[in-house]
C-alpha cells in the first residue's frame, strides 16, 4: 500500500495519491493528521482531491468518510468539495454515499471542465475535422517521424489520439513493440475501437479512456515514443501535459509534437478573405481557451521542459503536397465545424456565421482551381528526454 | 469446474497459509488479475481499476476468514456477456454459516438498502457488519455474488458483465 496525502494551503486542497489499502487504521495516521491540519488551515472552502488516488479500500474509504463528518462538524463555516475524476471509476460511486450523510459537500468531477472548449472538442461531431486532416498529413508526417527518430520496434504512446487514424498508421508503418492511445473522447475512442476492430487489430491497438494530465495508470519512463499532436494547443495550461508525457517517456526517448498557426492558413484567389476567415476562426478558438496559434510557443516549452536536441520543422500542407479533393474535404469538414458548433459556442449570430461560410467557401474554391493554390502551416516539434 | 457456456480463461492457485501471511497479497494479487482480465476489454485502463477494486474487496474479505489450512484456487471464467471469477476455498462450519447468512437475501434493490444502513452504522462509528465491502460491490458496481457448498469446497462466485 503506498499512498501519498499532501496538503497545499494555497489550493486550500488536500490531495490523495497512489493506491490506499490498509490493513489497520495506524497505516492511515498520515491521513488522519493531515486532514486534521487542512482543516485547522482552511477557510471557507476545503478541496479534497482523488483524482489520482488509484484505489482505496472499504476500510480507508469509512476512515476518510468519518473524517469528513468530524471536519463537518466542527468547523460550522466550511464547506468541502470533493474533486473526483470520470477515469477511476470507484471515486463517482464512493463519494457520492458521503453526500447522504453530510451536509456542505459538494462533489466535482475535475475532467469535466479542463478547458472552456471542452465540449466543442469532444463532441462527435469533431469526428470528420479529424479523420479528414490524418489524410492530408500522414504522407509529409510519416518522413518527418523518422526524422524525429520514430525507429522501428520502439514503443508508443499517443495523448489525445482522438479517432486513432495515427495510431493505425504508425502501426502499419513502423511495427511499434506496442502502441497505445489515450483521449477523452468517448465519441473518438469508440471509433478508434470500430475501426481498430474492423482491421481486425484489436488486440493491438489499445485505446484507454483518460486524462492527458492525469495518466496515473502509465508508469514512469515507460515509452520510447511519446506523442501529442495537434493537442497541446487546445489546453490553457499545455504545461501539465508536457510534465506528464516526459514522465511516461523512457529516458533517452522522444516528445513528439504538432501544433498550427490556424490564423496563416492561406490561398489564393480571394487571399484577404480567406485570411480573415482563419484569424477569425483562430479568434473563435482563442474565445474558448485554445491557443491555435501555438506552433512557435513549441521550442520554449519543450525547453522549459528540460528536454534535449529540440528540433522544430514545418509541416506545410499545401495543394501540391496532397491531394486537391481531400484538402477540400478538410477545409469543408473545418467550415461545418467552425461555423456552426465553434460559432454557437461562441454566441455569434447568423450573419457572421453566413460571412464565415462564405470565407471558406472562397478558399474550397482556391483548391479546387488549377490556377488556385492553398496552404495549412503545421508545426513538428521533439526533444530528448535526459 | 467451468460449464460448457463458461471458457476457462485462467486458473491460479494460492496456499492459503502462505496467502495469509501478508497482507499486500490481496492488493498484489487484485491488480494482477484485475490487469489480466483486462488487457482485451475495449477500455483497459478503466475496466482493471474497476476489477481490481471488487477482486481486491473480496480477497481481504477471505484474507480475514483466517482460513489457514488448505488452498485458495481463484478461477476465471468467460461467459460471453459476463466475467466470472470463482474464489474456491474450503472453509470452517463457522465461517460457512456466516457466508449462508450473507447470502440468504439475493434482492440487489435491498442489498444496497443493507449497504446504506451499515454506512450509517460506520458513520456513527458503531460497528458494521464484517461484508460490508461486499455490500458495496454489489450496490456499487452491479456485481452479483452468489455462494455454493461442494463437497470440501466453497466457491464464491463473482459475476460481472464483460
Ligand atoms: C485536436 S484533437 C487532435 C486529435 C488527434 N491527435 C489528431 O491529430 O487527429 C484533440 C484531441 O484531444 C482530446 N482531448 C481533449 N482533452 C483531453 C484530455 N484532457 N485528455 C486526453 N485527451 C483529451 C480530444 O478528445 C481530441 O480527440
């Protein structure tokens, strides 16, 4: 049983960690003093935290519920929420018996809400946007890999996978000792899991429900490869999820990044008004939290994160790099997408919408004119961890 | 012991004395197994803490029985629609009686009622009934848990949709 409780008066939050199965109340002394502690300290609202408390067992669960009940009554002004998480699926069931008992307790499902944008990128409809753009990458991304020193044999692991097209691909291409995905997507994962299982693979391609942040369940210095494309540049504190791919990376092994320039997608003819449709749709995404203008952040986080020979690269899609027909698909499953669940989300009425669909309507048509010419900037990042 | 709808996945067996004697067995072996049976269920991450969670309820449960004597032979099973694990162990009159007690009532609707009441009990810190992690699997987490007498054996029998 090896468990940490450490309080940070800050936060006002005590958080549990690791795997809580005692045998006696002694091993739980820990426990005990802390809470007591946290709530000698705190004022007004107390955190408990369980989101990477993998297991705990009856026995610790009655400890900590009966230690609720002593804070609750006896600080009459405080009110403590209980943050769980939707991967560890004993925190939902267990803390919900303690809200019977007790009044001020409140319970937070903290992968609820990671971001402002959430729901918009969760949602299946999202699925399109992504199937679509693997399409047009995979042929420049699959030489930048290993250029990056995706080798054959290495072990992978994908944060944010979304619907697994890369997963399947790298698998094809590069034979991985083993390969899994992660993503919070049920949407996603359920259709990585149909098409894995159409392909008869299975028992290969191992997609997990989980947290970017939170990837209690992966050891540490376990992968050769680890990987988050097109990611990073979705959360607002993209940090977090760098400490956790270098954690799970082998040392000696690779952080694989790609992030965009969204607002410096081009094309030519109607260039102003294709560029005001990416910088507006980049504004959109900004509106929600996400930073689609992340790319060039790359090289210093990936510096903040200790890791070594960083190498960034373009990764221009272009009319002459992929095919006319199925850059169109992307930039149209981008205009349904963009313009009515991102645009919603954003408040925006009917007649911006209408102008947004007409921008990228200007830029369908660059691609699909012999005369026309259309790019997506993409970014490709890596770093050796020490 | 596994019927012809029931696929032997796995078999593994315990001495009962050497299984007694630390603890950290139950936890150990919980996730091992849990880790096991999951390494094809379409979301393996979720489905082994889960398993692992009631695996590890009902071993410390068994570890408390104080059964010394003979072997803990846990086997798993596939059913198609259901997971079953069978913890098979011989056990004292005593300790017999107590499961037949427990078993007496198999309405799930008023198990998690018994549950609720011996929370109660916890939270008033008198004390609760020795299963009561069994009641909770089985308000928690729709385990069906079910007792059977073979001649020299017990089996305890968890059931949980695949
Ligand atoms: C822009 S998509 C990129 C998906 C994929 N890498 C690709 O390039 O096709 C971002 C993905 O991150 C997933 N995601 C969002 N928040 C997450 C989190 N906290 N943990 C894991 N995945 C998350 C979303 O569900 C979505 O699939």
């Amino acid at each position: 049983m090896t468990y940490q409780v450490m309080y940070n008066q800050n936060d006002q939050m005590v958080t549990f960690t690791g795997c809580m199965r005692p045998q006696t109340q002694e091993e739980l002394l820990e426990v005990n003093k802390t809470l007591a502690m946290a709530a000698e300290k705190a004022m007004g609202m107390l955190y408990l935290n369980f989101n990477r408390l993998e297991f705990i067992n009856n026995m610790a669960f009655h400890e900590v519920m009966k230690h609720i009940g002593l804070i609750i009554n006896a600080k009459p002004k405080l009110t403590i929420k209980i943050i769980i998480s939707s991967v560890i699926p004993w925190s939902e069931k267990k803390m919900t018996w303690i809200k019977q008992f007790y009044d001020r307790i409140s319970i937070e499902q903290y992968d609820n809400n990671f971001y402002p944008g959430q729901e918009v990128i969760e949602n299946d409809h999202f699925i399109p946007v992504l199937r679509t753009q693997t399409k047009i990458i995979w042929a420049q991304e699959k030489k930048l890999l290993a250029e990056h020193g995706l080798k054959k044999g290495m072990s992978v692991a994908d944060i944010c996978c979304g619907v697994g097209d890369f997963i399947s691909l790298v698998y094809q291409e590069f034979n991985p000792s083993q390969i899994i995905g992660i993503d919070h997507s049920k949407p996603n994962l359920n259709y990585a899991r149909r098409i894995a299982e159409d392909n008869g693979l299975s028992d290969k391609l191992k997609y997990h429900y989980g947290d970017a942040g939170n990837l209690f369940f992966i050891r540490d210095n376990e992968f050769d490869f680890v990987t988050c494309r097109l990611s990073l540049q979705i959360f607002d504190k993209p940090e977090l999820i760098l400490k956790e791919l270098h954690r799970i990376c082998k040392p000696g092994g690779k952080i694989y990044l790609t992030n965009e320039t969204y607002s410096k997608t081009l094309g030519y003819p109607q260039s102003e008004i294709i560029s005001r449709t990416y910088e507006e749709a980049s504004k959109m995404f900004k509106f929600l939290g996400m930073d689609l203008e992340f790319g060039p952040k790359m090289n210093s986080y990936l510096q903040d994160a200790h890791l070594k020979d960083i190498r960034i690269d373009p990764m221009m899609i272009t009319t002459d790099s992929t095919s006319r027909e199925d850059f169109k698909v992307v930039v149209e499953s981008w205009r349904d997408y963009i313009c009515n669940d991102l645009a919603i989300a954003n408040k925006k009425d009917e007649t911006y919408r209408k102008e947004l669909t007409q921008g990228f309507n200007s830029h369908i048509r660059a691609i699909e004119s012999k005369r026309g010419f259309a790019s997506w900037p993409i970014w490709v990042a890596s770093g050796t961890k020490s | 012991m596994a019927t012809s709808e029931e696929k032997l996945l796995l078999s593994v067996s315990y001495e009962m004395e050497k299984f007694s004697n630390d603890w950290r067995h139950c936890d150990y072996s919980a996730s091992y197994l849990a880790q096991l049976i999951s390494s094809r269920a379409t979301d393996p991450t979720k489905q082994s803490i889960m398993l692992s969670t009631v695996i590890n309820e009902l071993l410390e449960v068994i570890y408390h029985l104080k059964e010394k004597t003979r072997s803990l032979m846990i086997e798993i099973k596939d059913s198609g629609s259901d997971i079953i694990i069978d913890f098979c162990l011989s056990m004292s009159e005593k300790n017999q009686l107590l499961f037949n007690s427990f078993f007496s009532c198999n309405d799930a609707e008023q198990l998690k009622k018994v549950y609720l009441s011996e929370l109660k009990r916890v939270v008033n810190n008198e004390e609760a009934h020795r299963f009561i992690g069994l009641y909770e699997i089985i308000a928690d987490y729709d385990v069906q848990l079910s007792y059977q007498k073979k001649p020299e054996i017990n089996i305890l029998r968890m059931k949980l949709a695949a």
